[in-house]
C-alpha cells in the first residue's frame, strides 16, 4: 500500500504550528501571570518563544514543501523528543514522515520544476 506523503506533510505542518501557538500561549500567560519575576523565568521564556518560532518557520516550510522545510522539521523534532508527551509523539511523528524516501523525493521534485 502506497503512503500519501503529501498528506502526512501537511498534517506535521499543521502540528507544528499548533505546537507553536500552545507554546506561545504558555509564554504569554506565564509573563503576565506569573509571580516570578526573575532572569530564569526570562531567559527560559526567551527560549521556548525562540523555539515556537523555529516551529511557525518549520510549519510554513512543510506546508509549502521547501527543501530546507525538511532538515529544519528534523531539528525541531529532535527538539521535541524531551517534551513528554506532546513534544515526544510531534517528534517521532516528524522523524519517520521526514526520513521517508518518498518525503525526500517529494520536497526535491516539487522545486526543480
């Protein structure tokens, strides 16, 4: 049976965005919520907002099947894997969609047209 890559790019796309919003919201409601205040909680805030961004960046990638939309949705979901559970299951989902050889051939051919 033929797997749809396709379809499976676009749903990890998808995910990632949503990861990065759910991500984002946390950031927000955590900076305006919380009775922390101090350089820890910024820096880690800095970072999981830095990493929601690599997630819109990578969604948009997937979505528009860009080459380079594959190494970056690797690394994000590498990233991933220590987020339990959410983060761990985006990883291995993005891990064996992405290493397929069918995603490869796919993200290659769509741009040398």
């Amino acid at each position: 049976m033929k797997r749809d890559m396709s379809k499976h790019l676009k749903i990890l796309g998808c995910l990632f965005i949503a990861r990065s919003v759910l991500m984002l919201l946390i950031v927000f409601i955590v900076k305006n919520f919380s009775m922390f205040n101090s350089e820890f909680v910024s820096i880690a805030l800095i970072i999981v907002g830095i990493i929601a961004l690599g997630d819109i960046i990578c969604g948009y990638g997937l979505l528009t099947k860009q080459p380079w939309g594959r190494i970056l949705g690797l690394v994000m979901s590498f990233l991933g894997l220590c987020s339990l559970p959410i983060g761990t299951a985006l990883g291995v989902y993005g891990m064996w969609t992405l290493f397929d050889e069918d995603t490869i051939v796919l993200l290659n051919s769509d741009n040398q047209l």
